[in-house]
C-alpha cells in the first residue's frame, strides 16, 4: 500500500477586495510567529486598495454631483443673459430717435436692470458654492493620491521584505511559500485592474475642473459686458436727468 500523504489545509479569508487563499505545507496546521506577520501585511495591503477603491468612487460620485450642478448653472446664465438682453433691447430702444412711450420708458428699463441684478446675485451665489465644491474636490484628490502612493509603497516594501524571511525559514513556517507566491502575482495583477478602474474614475473627476473653467469663462465675459452697459444705463439717467431739467427751465 502507498503510504498516506500528509493532508494540505486551506483557509479562506473572505476579504471584500478579494478572497485571501491560504495554503499550509503539507502535514502543518498552525500558523507561525512569521506566518503570522506575513498574513497580517498582506491583509493589510488588501485593506488599503480597498480604501483606495472605495474613495476613488466616493470622488467620482462627488465629481458627477458637482458636474450636474455645473450643467444646471449653464442653463441659469442662459437665463441671466436673456433677462440682460431684455434690459439691453430697452435701452436701445431709448436712444433711437422717437421711440414708442408704450414700448420703452426709464421706468421699463429700470425694473429690467433690477431684475437682471437680482438674478445675477443669486447665480453668484451658486456659483461660488460650486467652486467651492471643485477646489475641495481636487484637493482631495491631490491629497490622497500623495498619501495613498506613500501607504502603497511602504507596504509592498514590508510585504516583501517579510516574505524574503519568511522563505529563508520555510522549513519552520506552516504558509507554503510557493503557494503564497502565485497567490500574491493573482493579487497584484487584480490590484492593478482595480488601480487602472480608479484611474479613469478619478480621470473623469479631473474634468470637473475643465467644466468649472469653461462656465466661469461664459460668466466673466457676462459680468464684462454687464458692467460695461452699466455705464450705459448711467449715461442714459443722466440724459434723461438733465433733458427733465431744461423741461423745468422752459416751463419756468
């Protein structure tokens, strides 16, 4: 009869970023000092690419809110822009000779600039908070990505150096480190797949601030033309100031 060989236990440690295989050597049950400090380094690093996953999707999903809330202020300087043209119309309307009474008047084109002030404020409102929101945005992820790359290469270094040891005294340790080998390479090209899913999750965040940039550009040129028919509309009181003055003349 062929002896008997030695059975091989597994363990497996259901971990959220991925199941954790551990294979014993043949006829060993109980892990070692070294073991011990192995498994722990290479739960941990699990441990943290799974942080990191789970942050780089909290981001993406503060960057989609963020973007939506870009896209809605588009629509709202639409709006500011139309309530400006309005005043504008009026104001033209003014300065042509022999204008119609019933479709312009100082009274008109005042409410108009008042309408267009009160809903410039409340767009200035939204959209300093949106800015607000993005410079957070890319700070975090700034921050994090420094600290994450830090963690990440600390304890690949301790994993490696753990495991370097851990084969120098194979013979004493209970963890097959041919095993451990091949599941540790499994690990690390799923860790990369996950890394490069990040990537372009924390890609499409990036354009966050792209999106900012392009609406605040459409908003300065607003505010520029604006302020530039402010004067305008201060050169038109002033005419009409100064024509109901010499009124008050002639009829004197």
């Amino acid at each position: 009869m062929q002896p008997l060989q030695p059975a091989i236990k597994k363990d497996i440690i259901d971990h959220p970023f991925r199941k954790i295989e551990i294979v014993f050597e043949a006829g060993k049950t109980t892990l070692t000092t070294q073991d011990e400090l192995l498994l722990n380094a290479y739960i941990r690093l699990h441990d943290l690419h799974l942080d990191i996953k789970n942050k780089a999707e909290k981001l993406y999903r503060e960057s989609v809110a963020i973007n939506q809330n870009i896209a809605f202020l588009h629509k709202e300087l639409e709006k500011v822009g139309a309530t400006f043209n309005s005043c504008v119309e009026i104001a033209d309307k003014l300065s042509a000779a022999g204008y119609n009474p019933e479709e312009a008047s100082l009274e008109k084109m005042m409410a108009a600039r008042e309408e267009t002030v009160s809903e410039l404020s409340d767009y200035n409102t939204k959209i300093v908070s949106v800015y607000e929101a993005a410079q957070a945005l890319n700070k975090k992820m700034n921050e994090e990505a420094d600290s994450d790359e830090e963690k990440l290469e600390a304890l690949y270094d301790e994993l490696t150096s753990l495991s370097m040891d851990h084969i120098e005294n194979s013979e004493n340790n209970a963890i097959d480190p041919v095993a451990f080998d091949e599941q540790f390479n499994q690990f690390k090209g799923y860790a990369n797949s996950v890394a490069n899913q990040c990537e372009h999750l924390l890609h499409s965040c990036d354009n966050v601030l792209t999106n900012y940039t392009n609406l605040n550009n459409q908003t300065t040129t607003i505010y520029n033309v604006w302020n530039e028919f402010l004067k305008r509309y201060d050169l038109l009181i002033a005419m009409s100031d100064l024509h109901n003055g010499a009124m008050e003349i002639n009829v004197n």
